[in-house]
C-alpha cells in the first residue's frame, strides 16, 4: 500500500483532530513568536536566550492542550514515556530553532527575519512532531482509533493487521 494511501486514509479519519493540531499549533506559534519578540526586541537580549524563554513558555501549554484538546486524553500522565518524549521531540525543533536563530541573529538585526528563521526551523520539525504525538506519545491512549478500512489490511496469516496508523 502507498505512503499516500496511508497518509489519506489517516487524514480522512483523524481530520478533527488534525484540525485541533493545527490550532493548537497555531496558538503556540503566536504565543512563541510574541515571547521572542518581546524578549528580543524591548529586553533587548540575544536572539538565542529569546528563543529559548520563548520555546519554554510556549510550549508548557502546548502540551497541555495537545494531550488534554487535540488528543482527548484525561488519564494520568506517564512521565517517563508521555512527558519527556514530548519535551525530547520538542528540543530538536528548539535545536534547528537556535541554530537558525543564532545565524540570522549573527547577520542582521532585523527582528522580522529573527521571527521567519524561528517559524522555518520550527515548521519543519511540525509534521514529525505530529506523527510521533500521534503514534507514540496520545494516540494509543485515545479509545477509537478509527482506522479506515482502507489503511487496515489482512497479514499473510489471515489476521487483521492495522499497518499504520
């Protein structure tokens, strides 16, 4: 079965929660990106130190919602499996963050290309943020899954296999 096969069944069967990630994103873009701003621009310190204030603040509710709004989950938290691998993911988009922070921050001082190299680094890192959330971290704590018959399949010993989520 083709990536794109599996990638359209799980968007036609996750479409409200896909719609949930991306506001919940979004939420965390414009409260990231008005923390850098803020520290960057009227505290006046470095691109890299506003970029990592920003990413702490922002992402403590973007957690929160992402378990509790986008994937439904009230149970109790799993530290060890939920929390840090969330944080872990997390830090490699602040990594590719500070580093294109830090060049752009080093050539200009211009807070306007401060903020795109923040959303380019971060952007990048959103979909596989997404796949790992999904997949390892919420998803199977949600009831339901609602995979589509057409990502489910029959494995060689006749048992259903779901594939992909």
């Amino acid at each position: 079965m083709s990536l794109f096969v599996l990638v359209r069944a799980h968007v036609m069967d996750n479409w409200p929660r896909l719609l949930r990630y991306c506001g919940t994103s979004a939420v965390g873009v414009v409260l990231g990106q008005t923390i850098l701003r803020v520290c960057y621009d009227l505290l006046g310190w470095s691109g890299l130190v506003s970029n990592l204030v920003a990413f702490v603040i922002a992402n403590i509710p973007v957690y929160f919602l992402y378990r509790g709004w986008v994937w439904d989950s009230d149970g109790s938290t799993q530290w060890g499996r939920v929390v840090l691998s969330f944080w872990l993911v997390s830090l490699a988009g602040l990594a590719l963050s500070s580093l294109a922070v830090g060049l752009v921050d080093a050539a200009t001082d211009n807070g306007w290309y401060l903020t795109t190299a923040s959303v380019a680094a971060f952007g990048t890192v959103w979909l596989v943020k997404y796949a790992v959330c999904d997949r390892y971290l919420f998803g199977n704590l949600v009831e339901g899954d609602g995979l589509s018959e057409q990502a489910s399949h029959v494995a060689g010993d006749g048992t259903q296999s779901a594939g992909v989520r």
